[in-house]
C-alpha cells in the first residue's frame, strides 16, 4: 500500500510538474504558470478615462509590461453592442489610440496570436518596430497593428527604446491573457486567444507580459490611461510638407509648434490615416484651406494609408479632409496659386489648370501654358501680383497670366529656376549665377550677377526650390550649390534695395565627418512671422542615411537659434509652409467719406498691412460701386483707387483687400460734384505717416490742406507736438504706442504710432 501512495504521489508530481498549458490556444511544454498570485484588486469602471467605441455594454482592457517603466498597468475601456471578442476589444483601441501598437499573428489555426505590444511613453510617436536589428527598413503599424506571418515575436523591438515594448514567445517570454467576468471572484488564466473569447457586459481582460519565463502577478496598481488627442492648434509653429518614401508610403505633414515639439502626420492622425498621393512636393494656404500638391495619385507600395491624390484640400486651420483629385488635367502635380477668393491655378508637368475654389472643381487648361515634355515643358512655382500671376516654365521661361482673363499676355523668355515678390512688391527670378529684377507691369528686366556662387537648380526631380523672401526685410535669401546637382554649404542673402550680395550670411550645419548634413527639397523658407529662416536637411549618402533630418531655425541676422531632429525615417521633407492666422488691417487713414469734383486718387499701398503675409501682395479692387452713374471706381497698375465723377450725387463704394484669401472690406461714401475739367486730369488724394514705428522725425505726406495735428499717447492724454513743413519732431517722447489724428480740408484720419 505504501508503494502505491508513493507511486501515486510520484505521478501526481510529474503531471503537475510537466502539466501543459496553453498560450492563446497554442499548447506548450516548456512553461510553467502559477496561477496562484493572480487575485488583484482592479479599478472601477467609473475611474476609466478613456473609453472607445459605443454600445451599452462595457469592459475594461489592461496591458501590463513588467519592464520598470512606469506607469506600468494602464487600462482602457471598450463599449460595444451585439457580440464581440477580445480580438474586437485590442483592435478597436489600438485603431483609436495612436499611442498604443501591437505585433499579430493573424489567420492561425487558433485565431490571431498577441506577440508584441507596446504605448508610447514620450509622445514622440516614434511608433516603429526594428526586426532583428534592421533598422533601414522599420515596420509601421496600420491601424495600430504590425503583422507578421509566424511566430516570430523574438525578433522585433521597438525603433524608440524608451517606450513600452515587449514581444515574444520562445526566448523573451511571453504574453499571458488573463480575463475576468463579473460573476467571476478572481482573474483566470486563458488558454484561449484573443480570437475566441467572448467579452460580455462588466467583464475584464489582462494582457500581462511573463518577461523571461517568470511569473508575475497581475498588478495591484492600474492606471487609467488618459484619452488620446491628437494636436488640433496649427497656429502656433510651422507645417513640414513630406514627400515621404517612395514606394512605401504617400505624403504626409508635420507639424512643429511653438513650444518645439514635433507632431508628426497630423493630416493622416486628423483623417483616420488618409494621406496625400505618392511624392507630396508641394504646399500653400490660401483662404483658411491647405492645398497639397503630389506628383502621383497614389503610391502602389503604402500599404499603411489611403492615398488621396494628385490635389488634397484640407481645412488649414483643424486639418479635416475637404476634397481630393486623383486627375488634375492629366499631368503630374508640381505647384499651387491662390488667384482670388474663387479660383486657383494649379501648376503641373503638362501646364496651367485653373481650380474652382467656390465649387472644388478642376477646370481647364490655360492656352499655351502645355507644350513640352514632363521634365521639359513642366510648370514651377508661380506667384500672383496686383495684376498678373507670374508663372516658371521649365525651358519656355516665365508665363504672364491675365487672371481676369485666364490668358497668357507675356513671355519671358530665359532658364529660370523660381520665382518670389519681396517685400517692396518687386518681383525676382533666379538662374543659375543670376537674379532677375522683372517690372511687375511693363515686364522689364534688370539682371544682376551672382558675383562667385550659383543656385541650386531644382528642375530634376522638381522641387519648388530654395529661393525665398523676408516679409518684413527688403531681402531675398537662396541656397548656393557647387553645381547643377550638388548643394553648396551657405546661404545667401540678397538686399533688394541696396542690390548687393552676402554668399556667406549663414552656413549649413553639420559639415563635419564623412557624411554630411545637405539641403532636401525647397530646403529653404522665411517665417513671415518671425522673420526667422528655416532649413531642412538630411545626411548625405544613400540608403539609411536619409533616415537622418533636422530643421534648423535661424535668425534674420544668419545666427544659428535652433535645431530638431526628426525621428529616424525617410521623411524626404520637401516644403516648410506657415499658417495664415491673420486678416488684412486697413489703416485709419483710409478715409469714410471723401468729396470728389474731378477725376481722384487714392493711393491703396500704404493704408492696408498683413502680419503674417507679404504686404505688397494683397490685391485691391473694387467689389461693388452703388451708383455708378454718379462716379465710376477702379484700381489702377499703380494699387490707386481712381473715383471719376460722372454726375451730381453719392455712391457707396466697397473695396476689397484680399491677403492670401483672407478678405476684409471698406465702404468709402463718394459725394460727387460733374466738373467741366477734362478726365485725364487727376488729382491725387493720399495721406502717409512715416516711418512707423519712429525715432526722431515723423514726417506726413499729404496734397491735403493739414489744418490740425494732434497727438495722444494710449491713456488719452493728448501730447503736445509742433508740426512743421509735413514733419513732427518726436525724438523727446517716451518709447510706447501713439495716436496721431490729422484733420484736412477733405477728411479725418488717425493713425497709430510706435515710438522707438
């Protein structure tokens, strides 16, 4: 009898010994679980945070690491209605919360196999799995999932070690899945997987990490984790438009704030990962909307986000998805120009299509903006003046485009790479060891020689190219190369109105060692803002160097302030582009009332500004004229208002000033007076203050009788000043802001003014 007990005692130890378990239905020998330490106290339904989906049933989700990061045990919630499986539960929460990832086996016999899950800790959104140390080719997760197709889960760690990451199955250990109904007293190992189990209302379930083979207890202590929201203020900081890696994925923007953090593919995070078309090389605001420009409709390799097309349209201000065109004529996408609050003309490898704004319609082809093969006759940047909008043609020159017409007027003719406004209103264009003065209305040109450097051309592979001007300076800025297809290590700065050069105002970092820091796609921009530059540059070389980018900041004096790097990827960053938060201001000179008995004029270029666009740039016209049988109204070459009395009487004339799409508008009350002078006599009505802000002299300019000064400063204190000859003497004033209000024979104005 005693052998017996001792035989039975024998084989009662080896089976419990040797007991097999099961790992989300796959049956193991080399595991032993005890699941004695497995009663833990859990939090209520009520402290959860973040709940996803919708339904009237609830169950709570845990992951627990056991990597000594903390918070360690953080929990969401999951509603639903009708049935749904724990496989529904982690799917659901890794599609919404972006910080959250997993590695699946999906499709076994046993149903889909957890191998790796991991959270972002750092919100660096460095989301990225390495297999076996690979670090060239990441893997990203779709919808918070990476696959693979065997029980490889050893091989994978996370591209951002400081993050929870833990993944397994033969050599690291692995995840155990614990679960928990209400009518259950304690958590019980599941030997079924995700696949199989059948959540009902209440019930818990615990995905806890055996790191090594050893046996943790499930944890005490969870975290409810907080909700994840994506970055919804793009008015603070800049955009960086990407081309993205061809083959792999269609373009994308990020967005670096003011407060330097990096949020990345915030157009795909806002739009359930949509994307751009493959090759995203270009960007603009216009009017509150952000039009992205690709050179292809789709990428054939992404298998990660949906393309959106040649053109995506998205709300510039929240970055929701307006409208996408895979066709945009029938080219390939190049460039984008607002021509006024209604139309658009896109540039692209085949010429000029005009888009309607009002009605998100591609249009037609300009005449005469085709011809030419796709990396012959294809079309760059284009800007848009008071008249024209100046369009590049690779190998034709630069086109002169009526947009009241949509007609070509002009030709010049020249290899011109880019083209900007500066400051002053004057229009630029570039060649290779050139910079051409071009009269925005006879089309004159005036060439001045790049004395030693040349520009980086930008025809190859398109790109808008680096040359730039300061909305607040009087000065263009570009990249110098070494020759057609190599970037130099400076950039230039040009003084528009001294016309002299600096080939050595500020030098590209990272010159050091064998690889080096070179210029990617426009590379450069100025803050119209800040009036900082910023530059992109990626590390020379092939391969996985160009999984290395930084944005440098610099100020307008060339001094280096700033510089990010970018999580390791092929970004390809092509474009930096600024938001648009402010409208036009319309000076207080600018009269209400006026009485005009011969041909008039007022001179629009001075009474309205843009904070964070170029002055010079905003387009005035004429919206509507009450009575134009009493006086007609137009906006001459020269930005004038011309007010031509036709009879006796009034009319309420509304003129229009649009910055970059954002209009405000001004009624200005005409009392007419018929005169026997001839038409072509025209007096000129103008009133300007300069310079402001000031530090000795003021000086206004007026054809006005001045028949009262006075001055205030911003309590309402009025402060006694002596004008005379158009001059104030204000050298002995306290620095601060001022009113100044002039009284004429013909109206009021006032005027704000900063002391220096």
């Amino acid at each position: 009898m005693k052998k017996f007990y001792l035989l039975m005692s024998f084989f009662l130890f080896a089976f419990f010994t040797h007991a097999q378990i099961k790992v989300q239905g796959v049956p193991r020998n080399d595991i032993q679980l005890n699941s004695a330490h497995k009663n833990a106290a859990t939090i209520n339904f009520s402290d959860i945070q973040y709940w996803v989906g919708t339904g009237t049933n609830q169950a709570a989700f845990a992951v627990q690491w056991n990597d000594s990061k903390n918070p360690d045990a953080i929990v969401w919630g999951f509603r639903w209605n009708g049935s749904a499986t724990g496989e529904d539960m982690l799917k659901a929460i890794a599609k919404a919360d972006h910080r959250f990832f997993s590695l699946l086996y999906q499709g076994t016999q046993f149903g889909s196999a957890v191998g790796g899950l991991g959270f972002d800790l750092n919100g660096a959104n460095a989301n990225a799995l390495y297999k076996n140390g690979n670090v060239t080719y990441p893997y990203y997760p779709v919808d918070g999932i990476v696959n693979t197709t065997a029980y490889d889960f050893d091989d994978y760690t996370a591209a951002d070690a400081n993050d929870h990451w833990q993944s397994g199955w033969a050599t690291n250990g692995y995840w155990a899945y614990w679960v928990k109904d209400p009518a259950d007293p304690d958590f019980g190992y599941s030997g079924a997987g995700a696949s199989s189990r059948v959540l009902v209302n209440g019930s818990w379930d615990v995905w806890n990490f055996n790191a090594g083979f050893a046996d943790f207890p499930i944890s005490s202590t969870m975290t409810a984790v907080s909700p994840y929201i994506a970055s919804t203020n793009f008015t603070n900081g800049y955009f960086m438009v990407n081309e993205e890696w061809y083959g792999h994925t269609n373009g994308s923007v990020n967005f670096i704030d003011s407060n330097g953090n990096i949020n990345y593919r915030v157009y795909s995070n806002a739009n359930n990962n949509q994307a751009f078309g493959a090759t995203t090389q270009y960007g603009t605001i216009y009017g509150d909307k952000f039009y992205f420009i690709s050179k292809q409709a789709a990428d054939g390799g992404d298998t990660q986000y949906t393309p959106g097309g040649r053109l995506v349209i998205a709300n510039a201000q929240t970055m929701q998805k307006i409208a996408g065109f895979n066709n945009i004529g029938g080219g390939d996408g190049r460039s984008f120009v607002g021509v006024n609050e209604h139309k658009g003309y896109i540039g692209a490898s085949n010429g000029i299509y005009i888009f309607d704004i009002d009605h998100l319609q591609v249009g037609n082809l300009i005449p005469t903006t085709g011809g030419g093969s796709q990396y012959a006759g294809q079309v760059g940047n284009m800007i848009r003046t008071q008249q024209y909008v100046f369009a590049v043609k690779q190998t034709v020159g630069i086109l002169v485009i009526d947009p009241n017409t949509d007609t070509v007027v002009n030709t010049i003719s020249g290899a011109f790479h880019s083209i900007v406004q500066a400051k002053d209103g004057s229009v630029w264009a570039i060649q290779d060891q050139k910079i051409v003065n071009i009269n925005p209305v006879t089309f004159a040109k005036t060439e001045y020689a790049i004395p030693t450097t040349k520009y980086l051309g930008a025809w190859g592979a398109w790109n808008a190219g680096s040359l730039t001007a300061s909305s607040q300076q009087n000065a263009l800025y570009w990249i110098n190369s070494i020759n057609s297809f190599s970037s130099g290590t400076q950039i230039v700065k040009f003084d528009v109105t001294t016309k002299t050069f600096n080939e050595n105002f500020a030098a590209i970092p990272g010159q050091t060692g064998t690889y080096k820091q070179i210029p990617y796609g426009a590379g450069l921009r100025v803050n119209p803002s800040t009036d900082e530059l910023i530059l992109n540059t990626t590390e020379s070389g092939y391969g996985a160097h160009y999984q290395k980018n930084w944005i440098h900041t610099f100020n307008n004096t060339g001094v280096l302030t700033n510089t990010k790097i970018l999580n390791d990827y092929y970004w390809f960053p092509a474009l930096a582009v600024f938001p648009d938060n402010s409208a036009p201001v319309v000076s207080n000179t600018f009269p209400s009332q006026v009485n005009v008995g011969t041909a008039t004029s007022i001179d629009l270029k001075t009474i309205v500004s843009d904070s964070d666009n170029l002055s010079a740039a905003i387009l005035k016209s004429v919206k509507s004229n009450s009575n134009p049988a009493v006086v007609t109204a137009s906006v001459n070459a020269n930005e004038e208002l011309v007010l031509t009395p036709v009879a006796n009487g009034t009319s309420d004339i509304v003129i229009s000033f649009n910055s970059n799409g954002k209009i405000v508008e001004k009624t200005l009350v005409v009392n007419a007076t018929a005169s026997v002078l001839a038409t072509a006599e025209v007096k000129k009505l103008e009133f300007a203050v300069y310079p402001n802000p000031v530090t000795d002299i003021l000086y206004i300019k007026t054809q006005e009788q001045v028949k009262n000064i006075t001055l205030y400063d911003i309590s309402g204190k009025l402060i006694n000043v002596q004008y005379n000859n158009g001059q104030i003497n204000v050298s002995a004033l306290p620095k601060g802001m001022y009113i100044l209000r002039a009284t004429t024979d013909k109206a009021v104005y006032q005027q704000k003014l900063i002391k220096n």
